[in-house]
C-alpha cells in the first residue's frame, strides 16, 4: 500500500531495537499490508520523562515516519497504581491530584516527538483515566478480571520475583496492574483499531496479558512488540550520573547538561546509541564506525551523537545554546554567554553557590576551598602565584588572594551578577550574586 515502508521491521532489527515480537513471524506482514496503529504506554511517575523513555517515543516517531499511526498513552489510571514489573519494593502511591499534574506535563513531552497533523495517520494522545474513571469494582472483575489466570499471573517473570523475593512479597493493587495495562490495549482495539502495543522488554508479561485480552473479548488481531531495556558497556546504569536522572525536561536537566552527558558517551556504546536514538541509516553509522576506527584520535562519533539527540529533544535553540556553552567553557568566549546560558551552567552545568553575605570579609583562597575547588589552600595560592585562577577569563594574580570583595565586582560580572572561576585548566565554579 502507498505510503507505508515495508521495511520498518527490518530497519528496527538492524538498529538492534527487536527484542521480542508475537505471531511468529506474522508482524512484518500485518505491517506491510497497510497502515495500522500502533500505541506505547508512558506512566506518569514523576512530572518529567527521562531518557529511558526515548527509545519507545523515537519507536513512535520511526512507525509513523513509515506510515502508521502511533498513539502515545499517558497513564492516569496506571500511574495511580504503578507497574511492578522488576521492581524491587512497593512503590509509593501519589494522590490524584499529583497524578493529574505529572500526566499534563507528560502528555507535552510526548507531544514533541510524533505529528498530530499528518492527515490519516496522525498522532493521538490517550488517557486511561478516561476508561477507567468511572468503571466500577463488579464490572471490571466480571468483564477484564474472569479472562486472566491467576496461575499465568503468577507465573510471569516480573511478579515471580516480587513473590519469591523474601519479605517485601507483592500488594493486589500491584499485582492486578497486568489487568489494567491490558484493558488498554482492548479499549485501544475498540475505539482506534489499535493492532500493535509496544514497550520496553521489561513490559512482555503486560504486552502478552493485554494481546491475549483483545482477542477474547473482541477476536481481534493484535500483536505486542518489545524493544530492548538500554544497558551500558561498563555495567552501570543508562541515563544515571553523578548529578543524578538525565529528564527530557529543561528545567530539570539543563540542554548543556544534556548535550555533555552524550558527547560523554564511551566508545563502547556510541554506535549502538546512535542506532537506537537517531534517525541516521545504520550504513551511515556503520561507516562513521569504521571512519573512526581508522582515525588516529578521538573518534567524531560522540559529537554527532550529541548533536543529533539534543537536536531531537531540545530543538535547534537548545543545541545551539549547548554548543556555545560548551565553546565558551573550554574554547574561550565566556563573555558572549547569554543570561540564559548562565542559568543552564547554574541549574547543572557547573557546581554553583551563591556568594555568601560577607564574602568581602573573607579571603579569596578561604572562599574557593569553601565551594569545594580545592582541599586546602595551597593549591589555590600556587594556582593565584602562576596566574592559573580566572574569573570570567580574566586573569586574577597573587595581589587578589585576600580581597575577593576586588574580584567579584559588579563591573566584572556577567550579566551583573554571575561569576565563572576556572583554577588550573578543569575546575570550574560559578558564583553569583544575590538579587
């Protein structure tokens, strides 16, 4: 059929992003045949997404770039009770009025990656809460309730740990979660003809719960798909840092914080992050990879990488400011950043303090060890003796070191107000002003 590309699943397994799929082998076809829709669940637990979630949302964007229609659904309902699946302990249950604000805010984010206005397979956004509100506790067991085995249950990878795991065990509130999950997939049948569920890998037992419902109660058609949970090459955590969760939210993770977590990407992972979180071909990336392999230095796969996903989440204006501040940082330039670069530096590009009240009254030596840019004064004295401690790239010699009421004028400051002190050629520490 025109206008979809047959060669999506392919594309998908090349890119490494195929971990499980249902009816051996009847997906591609069901695909190929003609546009379908397709959904991803996104639980409200917190009022941002975080990077973990990109996979399943750029999934979204790469079904309908090949013609399909893709509904993102926001979990009110779900996010009142929270998935178990591989989880260690309870979670903790938000109010409602929680909720609702964390699936507003979500509901925005996910709006960034699909297009609502591609004619027939344009985008929705979907809330269980709008099924669920008003279902009662008889209705729900007697209609979704009598079509699950609590032996299946049980037996499903994700609450069998939970069950066998010594005291923590699991609540029912958790433990009927695959039901709820799964009447979404039936109610998504129902109102959209939605015949494709896709998730993270760790989502296979509700995938299969929620397939499985849709054909008893409506005899429909419908496959699940799982993509693969993001791992590092060292073993630790994807979209962890020192300074904590890498959000899609700006306000929580700054577009230069962004930007340098990916051009910190180690080499190990770089070609497989590019195949997962941009739409470059795999033969581009495979070419780029053995580009590198064959240049001396560090390899150009990182920058892209970077540049690529910035843009993607942040746009053109978030790059752009990630790429000044990075310049400015460690190319020079410190005086051409915006207020709002400074803000992104303060909020997480750089470890940031205020200046105290009585900063005059102190030394400078005192005031750097204090922020934690040195363990004791000789470092800085040294540093201040060769000239090695700038503030906002001015220079600041020994005659300095006991008066910073001299070195954090007004004059001198950004903007009136902001102060970046590098010592030596890595640290760095930003120091503003009280309004």
């Amino acid at each position: 059929m025109a206008g979809v590309d047959a060669t999506l699943l392919e594309d998908l397994t090349r890119r490494g992003l195929v971990n499980q799929a249902t009816g051996d082998g009847e997906l591609e076809l069901h695909l190929a045949e003609q546009s379908r829709t397709l959904y991803c669940g996104f639980d409200p637990t917190a009022d941002s997404l975080h990077i973990g979630s990109l996979v399943p949302l750029l999934t979204l964007k790469r079904f309908q770039a090949a013609g399909h229609r893709p509904i993102a659904l926001v979990g009110g309902a779900t996010g009142l009770i929270g998935d178990p699946s591989f989880k260690a302990q309870e979670r903790s249950l938000n109010t409602p009025d929680v909720v609702s604000s964390w699936v507003e805010k979500i509901k925005a984010q996910v709006s960034a990656f699909v297009d609502f206005e591609s004619g027939d397979n344009a985008a929705l956004v979907a809330n269980n809460l709008d099924w669920t509100k008003d279902l009662n506790v008889l209705d729900f067991l007697r209609d979704v309730g009598k079509h699950f085995s609590v032996n299946n249950m049980v037996n499903k990878e994700s609450v069998k740990q939970r069950i066998q795991r010594e005291g923590e065990g699991i609540s029912f509130t958790e433990f009927a979660y695959i039901l709820l999950q799964s009447m979404d997939f039936s109610e998504l049948y129902k109102r959209h003809e939605c015949t494709l569920q896709i998730g993270g890998s760790d989502q296979w037992g509700n995938i299969t719960g929620g397939v499985d419902l849709t054909r008893r109660q409506h005899r429909g058609k419908v496959f699940g798909l799982t993509l693969p949970l993001v791992t590092k090459a060292d073993g630790t955590k994807f979209g962890k840092t020192e300074s904590g969760t890498i959000w899609l939210d700006p306000k929580r993770t700054s577009p230069y914080a962004f930007y340098q977590f990916w051009l910190n990407t180690a080499d190990a992972d770089v070609y497989k992050f590019l195949k997962y979180f941009t739409f470059l071909s795999v033969d581009a990336i495979d070419a780029l990879e053995k580009e590198d392999a064959e240049r001396a230095g560090r390899p150009e796969a990182q920058g892209v990488l970077a540049k690529e996903v910035t843009r993607l989440v942040h746009g053109d204006e978030g790059l752009s400011a990630a790429e000044r501040i990075s310049q400015a940082l460690f190319s020079g330039g410190i005086e051409d950043l915006s207020e709002g670069d400074l803000e992104q530096l303060r909020l997480d590009g750089l470890p940031s303090s205020e200046l105290p009240a009585d900063f005059g009254e102190q030394s400078l030596i005192q005031l750097l060890v204090d922020a934690g840019m040195a363990p004791s004064g000789k470092p800085v004295k040294d540093a201040l003796g060769r000239s090695a401690v700038l503030v906002n790239g001015e220079g600041i010699g020994m005659d300095s070191n006991g008066d910073p009421a001299s070195v954090f004028v007004v004059e001198r400051a950004l903007h009136n107000k902001y102060f970046i002190v590098r010592l030596g050629k890595k640290k760095y520490h930003l120091f503003y002003r009280a309004n």
